[in-house]
C-alpha cells in the first residue's frame, strides 16, 4: 500500500490520484482531506465511469487507514446467492460447493476499507443484513453462529437516484443513512472539460512513444465540447482507440470526429465541427502523416490520398478481422464503396459480411 506523502515531481499522493485542477475537481479533493481524517461511512454519488472506485482509494490512502488492506466489491456483479458469502464468508459445507471455510470482503479488509461498488443494486434483504452489520459491528459467517467483531470502514457508491429508490420501497431509508454519514459528488467529466488535457496527458503516461498522439486547437475543442456520456472510462477507451489508429500523428478535428463514437449524445455546440468520413472524396486534403516534398518538387495530391487510403483501409480490414461490414463502419464509409475501392487497390476481399 502506498503511504500518503509526495511523489517525485513534488505532488501529493492525492493530486496524482484524482487528475485536474478543474474547480470541481479542486473541491473534490479538498472533500477527500476532510472526510479521510474521521471513520464515518461515505456515499459516493455520481454517473457511471467518473472515478468513484478511485475517489473511494483517495480517501483510504488520505486516511489512519491506508497501510491496512482496501478491498471492493461490485454489489450488482454477484449473483443474489452469493452475495451474502461473499461479504460474510461461508463455512466449509453450509451450502453446495463451499468446499472450504472462506472468509468474506469484511473480514479480508479487518482494520481498513470496504469499498461497495453499485450498493443500490442490492437486493433487499441482504440491505437488512449490511444494516445490522454496520450498527452492530459484528458479521456472522454463512453456516455459522459465531459473531466476529470487525473494524472496517465501509465506503459506498451508486451513479441511481438513491430518494427515487427509497420513494419507490426499493431501498431502506435507514440504510441510505447508515451508508450516507458524508455524501460526496463526484463530478462527470463533462462537468470538468478543462481537465481533458491533462486526462489525455495521464493516459499516455505509460503508452510507447509511438503509439502517442498530438491534437491540435480545433481537436481539442471538439474533445472538450463532446457530451463525454461515459465520463473517464470513455475518454481513456478513446485515448487507447487513438493510439492504435494514429499512434504518432497530430490529430485535427475531422480525425477527433471519426474517432469519437458517432451515435453518442453530444452537448448542442454551433461551433461543433461536423463528423466528417475519413474519406470524403478525391479532393480531400492530405492527413498530417503525409510525407512533405522537397522544396521546389511538384505534389502528386492524387497519388498522396491514394495512399493514405490504402493504408487506412488495410489498418481497418486488421482491426475488423477482415469483415468488410465492421471495417467500413471502422472508416465511416458504407459498405458498397468500401468494396469499391478496395477493387480500386486491388486489396484481396478475405470476408464478406
């Protein structure tokens, strides 16, 4: 576990956790130094892929707790049965398949943090159980009678609207406030666009030189006027798609535009460039990666799109594994002129779909 302390270009453990200097984010961390000095259980609240997992790290790592075990827990990824021995433990034989005594996520994290991903997905009567947990501070192995004393404490998330759930008979109010002593926001990344740059700069951190990318004015202004539905997790899944499709290039709006899923909902913005086909046409201007003449040479402007065509088509048939289909969908093309201009380059069609 890494104690909380200064990394080596001088930021604290904190500032190279949650990325930004967004006023939002500013705030989030000044939240994070507050709530890791007491033991009081937090609800982390916010939209799915905006960081809550590691806003919950933050705070076990700010806090007396950090060299003691964190452990998570996606309360809607378990199945009902298993749920509750997964966060008790079972003992060998209290039901099919417990072939040995396991210990459970309370018992594993002992003197740390318990981290309960998605708690509005749990089902109902395991809410009766976690609450009886948390006031009595005691948890009671499947197939056991023993109650075990435990020191954990337990920080929740959930991106559903928690008052509906309660309205609606769904989720114990009781609970919601056991759970909810301190309720934190975390923001969406919408919310703090100007923390793109250094987000994209973050995830590149660790990529191979080539496989990094450069964007420029008009790029990433689109980025940051993009409605970002998935928050954090979209823009990394979008740095990665970037790296394996321009590794090494300047991106330009038009290339941001193909990049970015074209069916996603988008903030209205005037100003938005337009999603443009990679290839539009013949007369279509030349991509950064295009070699420059030597001075005084004259430009075959033909034979240089030809060639960025070539090349783009043979990485989307890669990608696609030869599914013309996927491949013209990879290049926003339809499918027929895909088929038309591989004919043009003579590209061997391995599979039609």
């Amino acid at each position: 576990m890494t104690v909380v302390g200064q990394d080596n270009n001088g930021q604290g453990r904190l500032e190279t956790l949650i990325i930004g200097n967004s006023p939002a984010v500013r705030s989030l961390r000044e939240m994070i130094r507050r709530v890791a000095r007491s033991n009081a259980s937090v609800m982390l609240c916010g939209p799915s892929g905006s960081g809550k997992e590691l806003v919950a790290r933050a705070i076990h790592d700010e806090g007396a707790r950090a060299a003691k075990p964190f452990s998570a827990i996606n309360c809607g990824a378990i199945p009902a049965d298993l749920i509750e021995s997964e966060l008790f433990g079972h003992e060998k034989g209290s039901f099919t398949g417990a072939h040995a005594r396991r210990i459970g996520h309370f018992e594993a994290s002992e003197g740390g943090t318990l981290f309960l991903d998605e708690i509005g997905d749990m089902r109902f009567d395991m809410q009766v159980k976690l609450l009886r947990v948390l006031e009595d501070r005691t948890i009671v192995r499947v197939g056991s009678s023993e109650m075990r004393a435990i020191d954990v404490r337990v920080i929740s998330a959930t991106h559903q609207d928690l008052d509906a759930a309660i309205a609606e008979g769904k989720f114990r109010e009781d609970l919601f406030f056991r759970l909810g002593v301190v309720v934190l926001q975390v923001p969406s990344l919408a919310a703090r666009v100007e923390d793109i740059p250094a987000l994209i700069r973050h995830f590149q951190r660790n990529m191979p030189a080539d496989a990094k990318c450069r964007y420029d004015d008009a790029a990433m202004t689109l980025l940051m006027q993009h409605g970002w539905p998935g928050n954090v997790r979209e823009l990394r899944n979008f740095v990665e798609r970037a790296g394996v499709l321009h590794g090494g290039e300047t991106l330009g709006a038009d290339d941001v535009a193909v990049l970015l899923n074209p069916t996603a909902p988008r903030r209205p913005a005037a100003a938005a460039p337009a999603a443009m086909p990679l290839f539009a046409d013949d007369h279509a201007v030349p991509g950064p990666h295009a070699k420059t003449p030597a001075p005084g040479r004259p430009i075959d402007l033909k034979r240089e799109i030809e060639t960025i065509e070539l090349e783009q088509i043979h990485v989307a048939l890669d990608l696609a594994d030869g599914i013309i289909s996927e491949a013209a969908r990879l290049l926003t093309l339809k499918r027929t002129t895909l088929i038309e201009k591989m004919r043009k380059y003579g590209v061997q069609q391995q599979q039609a779909a």
